[in-house]
C-alpha cells in the first residue's frame, strides 16, 4: 500500500501547493480507503439476512437495540424505498402495503427520526403560523383547525404571536423563517402589504389570512367584511331601529375598516344618516365594548340598538347594559360579529354575523399541501361570505 499523504499544514490549498500528479495520487489515495470502507459494510440483504438469524436467536418479547429501517423493511418484506414512501405523508404507496409497513413499525416500536427526514426531503415538515393573539376563540378556532389539518398529514405547527404590533409581526416572521418552516400562515394587522409582497416567496410561501393583498390574490384567505357589517345592521333596520350606535375594531386594521363601511352602506340604503358621535372605536376585547357602552351613555344621545364589530365586545356592551339595569333585548337590541361560542352563552343569546374561520383556516392548511407538499387535495376555497345568525339579542324598539 503506498505511503498516506497528509494535508500541507498551510492556508493554501492542496492544489497551489502539490503538482498535477501529486495531487492525483492524494486524491487515490482517498478513493482507495473510501472504497474499502464501504467494502466492509454489508449489503442491505446481507444486513437483512444476519438481523433474521439473530432476531430467531433472541427471546421473544425482547430487544437487543432501537429498531431501524432495515428491521421494518424485513419484517413488511417491503423494500426500504417502500418504508421511507410510507413514513413520508404524502407520498404514493399501495393502502395494503401502507398497512403492512404501519403494522411492522408498531410490533417493533420504530419511530422515524424527524432529523432524518428533514436531511432526506429537504423538509421541516413544519408549518409557521403567526396570529395576533394567542388567547380567545377566533384564534383558538384557527389554530385548532391548521393544526388539525396539517397533524392528519404528518406535518407540525409552529407558532407565533405578533399582537398587532409592526414590529413584533416582522420579528415573528423572520424567526419562524429562521426556524427553517417549509411555509408560513399569517394573521398580520399591523405589516404593510409591502413587506408581504416582498417577502421572499420561493424560499418560504407565505399565505395570509383574513386580508386581501393586491399581487398575492392566489395566496390571500379573505372574509367579505364589508358585507358582514352590512348584514348585522341591516337586520337592525329590519326592525324599524334608526338610532343604531356602532362598536368599532380599531380603525387601522382592514377589517375594521370594512366593517365599518357595511355599516354605512345598510344605513344609507335605508335613508338613515350616519351620526359620527355614535360611533366608538373599540379594541376587539370585551373591556373594550363594556367602555365603549359606557362612554356612548355618557354622551346622552338616543340609540336603541349597537353593533359590535365582534363578539367579544358584543359581551362587554351586554355586561355593561345588565350594570345598567337595562332589559335586553327590549330597551337595547345588540349585534355581533364572529359567531364565537360565547355568543351562545350570553343572556341573550347573541344574535351576530358568522365568520367561518375554522373552514379558512382548514383552506388555507390545504393549500400548503397542495402547493408546497405536492399532496392531492380537493379544490381550495379562498374567498368566504358571512351569514346572519339570529338569536335572542334584537327586538323591535319600545
């Protein structure tokens, strides 16, 4: 064998400090131990064959290491390509064979190791999701509905809060890139629609929920906001209401915004000019509408009815209307908006404007695996309507 050659101990490379043919024979030389190497491993029958006989040597019920790939394959009497197409969701494979492979991995308690996977798929298999808040139902609903979809694939949710802040929202965005997620689902208020439109899409698709952003319309999960405000007051004017007060979201958010417009357009419709003092800018928490109820009492002007631009607030004006002493619906008729649980738990119950969030939040899952997986998927829904729901919370005015 011919004497091993070592590295130059030198910044320069091999190839500034060695000849054409020196070089070639280093280089050989590596070679021929690479390949010795691999000569001593066994092949993948051999390694199957010898892992047989000592499993029939070995007492029942007992292990002698973790259980690999390998042992999987033999004991399906599948190939390995076969195991890793079912350990990857995603991936074509027989539902009899799947079967076999699932039942191998169970008797013999193998867990596929998530690094591997990641290095072998280029893949994460994680999803980032950043929303607003991480309390309360709207955003319980979407993440309980993402993480649902993306569990029954084999896939795991990462996820982040921006609290409606630019800043945080951009923070949270570049960590769960850092975080090296295959795509991103965001509930941004704050982010402009130019960082969204200049975020880097081919690297890390980004899909954004609850917003139209104008060059993203492929990737936008959206609410038709401005027609949920138009219904929950049109049901007022139905009723013969014309002094309608209204709780707003705050107005530097879209959707607020377009709630708000609804409103204005059900009143102009009906001939009803809209009173800016009977507006009040609300922040989307129900100590939110309890003060904004009170501060519309303090101003002393007549309304019969509120709309809320969600329901949380929704219970923050009835609680505040209860301290009053107000009989509801009769002396004040209340609307909201998100057809949130709670609003079939206050007295009355509440009577407000569906936002189907869990079927958005299940879309814009689904596109992530039919877009960014490559996993069949039925069509994907991205545009949503909103529907009244009526309940026990309006009446005609006294």
């Amino acid at each position: 064998m011919p004497a091993q050659r070592a590295w130059p101990e030198s910044r320069h490379s091999a190839a500034d400090l060695m000849g054409d043919a020196e070089l070639s024979g280093f280089l050989d030389d590596i070679k021929m131990q690479v390949d010795r190497t691999v000569a001593r491993l066994p092949s993948h029958q051999t390694y199957v064959e010898q892992y047989a006989a000592r499993r029939k040597r070995r007492p029942k019920g007992t292990r002698e290491t973790m259980a690999n790939i390998y042992e999987v394959a033999e004991l399906a009497g599948v190939s390995l390509a076969t195991v890793s197409r079912v350990i990857n969701p995603g991936a074509k494979v027989s539902e009899k064979t799947r079967q076999k492979v699932l039942a191998a991995m169970e008797e013999l308690g193998y867990k596929p190791n998530s690094i591997a996977q990641s290095l072998a798929t280029r893949s994460s298999n994680a999803v980032g999701v950043l929303v607003s808040e991480l309390y309360g139902p709207f955003f319980g609903a979407m993440l309980s509905a993402i993480e649902k979809t993306f569990k029954a694939a084999g896939k795991f949710v990462l996820v982040a809060a921006g609290h409606s802040n630019e800043a945080q929202e951009r923070d949270a965005i570049r960590f769960l890139v850092s975080r090296n997620c295959d795509a991103l689902i965001v509930h941004v208020e704050a982010l402009p629609d130019k960082f969204l439109l200049d975020h880097d899409h081919d690297k890390t698709p980004l899909i954004v929920m609850n917003r139209k952003v104008r060059g993203l319309g492929d990737r936008c999960f959206s609410l038709n906001n401005e027609l949920g405000g138009y219904l929950a007051t049109q049901s007022l004017l139905k009723l013969k209401h014309r002094r309608i007060a209204y709780i707003s979201g705050p107005l530097s958010f879209v959707d607020a915004k377009q709630r708000l417009a609804g409103h204005k357009r059900a009143l102009a419709e009906a001939g009803v000019k809209f009173d800016e003092r009977l507006l009040f800018e609300g922040d989307y928490h129900e100590t939110g509408g309890q003060d904004a109820l009170n501060a519309l009492f303090k101003k002393d002007l007549p309304f019969s009815a509120v709309v809320c631009a969600n329901d949380d607030m929704a219970a923050g004006a009835m609680a505040a209307a209860h301290e009053r002493g107000l009989d509801l619906p009769r002396e004040l008729s209340i609307v909201g908006f998100d057809d949130s649980p709670i609003s079939r738990y206050v007295y009355p119950k509440l009577t407000t404007v569906q936002y189907p969030i869990a079927d958005m939040a299940d879309m814009a899952a689904r596109w992530v695996l039919k877009h960014v997986y490559e996993q069949d998927q039925p069509e994907v829904q991205q545009a949503f309507e909103p529907r009244l729901i009526s309940r026990d919370s309006v009446a005609r005015p006294a």
